[in-house]
C-alpha cells in the first residue's frame, strides 16, 4: 500500500459520496482522484484501468458543465440505450482483451470489460440516468473481486465501499426521479 494509493482512496470516496448527494461539486473530486488513480494504475499496470481515469476526467469537466448549480436531476434511460450498451460493452471487451494480454497487462478481460461498462455508467452518471447506479453497483462489485485478487487490498476496499455507496446512490437517485415525474 502506498502513500499515492491511499491519497487516491481518499480523494475518490469523497467524489463518489458527493456523487450520490448529487451535489456539482463533486466533479472536482473526480478529477483529483482520477489523476491520482492514473498514475497508480499505470504505475501498477493495470493499463486499462489508467485509460479510464481519462475518461473520468473528460467526464468530469462534461458533468461539471452538464449539471445545473442545483446538482443532478435524475432521469430514466430508454430500454433500447439499455440494450446497445450492453451489446457496445461486449464488442469492445472482445476487441481489447487480446489487446492487453499483448502487452503483458496486469488484467486482460476482466480489466476490459470493467473499463467499457465504467465508461458507460460514467456517461449516465453525467446525463444525469439514475440507471448509472445500478451499473456502478456491479462494477464496483467487479473491480473488488479484481483488486482483491491482484492484493491491492486497499482498492479493493474502496471499491467495497463504492459497492455500497452505490447501491444509496440508486435508491437515492430513482426516488427523486419518482418523485418528480
């Protein structure tokens, strides 16, 4: 465990707290913790994952923009986005595994398809879809059992964490989209 990840830890369970809250201030937090992040993940090579901190960034400033001073109001995404999303998920891990098994990643598809399912759910997340908590809920649940496997224990604990952060987040953001409809 090092100094770095322990940094990244913390900076990232404040942004996905925040997150749930639905407060805009939490997309400062996401691009500390994503460059943070970044460097450990790369560091570790996990190579996939530092990709997806990019993304995180990107998606930071695009939240930070997208949503109103007043935070998220979350809606509801329609069932044929649902369907080719999972399918774009699929397509795109099977094109990537090979690829970071070729350059000796730490994790080939699991890795992966975490990275297009996050990418995903990041985009809901700042369309503002309540439906990016429950993908955020498998995810996390994925990038413990992987952390956990790879004994990075502390990331792995996070994403334990983040297991139930969004499992609130959920609830949290579908009865305020019940609420308003």
């Amino acid at each position: 465990m090092s100094t770095l990840e322990i940094i990244a830890a913390t900076v990232s369970f404040i942004a996905v707290s925040l997150g749930v809250t639905g407060k805009r201030i939490t997309w400062p937090f996401w691009v500390m913790g994503s460059a943070l992040y970044g460097i450990f993940f790369f560091q570790s090579e996990y190579f996939a994952s530092a990709v997806l901190q990019i993304v995180f960034i990107a998606a930071a400033i695009a939240g930070w923009f997208g949503w109103g001073k007043k935070g998220a109001v979350p809606g509801r995404l329609k069932n044929s986005y649902r369907l080719y999303s999972l399918l774009g998920i699929a397509v795109l891990t099977l094109l990537l595994g090979p690829v970071l098994e070729r350059v000796g990643a730490a994790a080939t598809y699991a890795d992966a398809v975490l990275l297009f399912a996050s990418i995903t759910a990041q985009m809901l997340m700042v369309y503002q879809k309540y439906e990016a908590w429950p993908m955020w809920l498998v995810i996390n649940v994925g990038y413990t059992t992987l952390f956990y496997s790879q004994e990075l224990f502390l990331t792995a604990a996070l994403y334990l964490v983040f297991t139930v952060v969004a499992a609130v987040g959920w609830r949290q953001w579908y009865g305020t989209y019940r609420s308003t409809r």
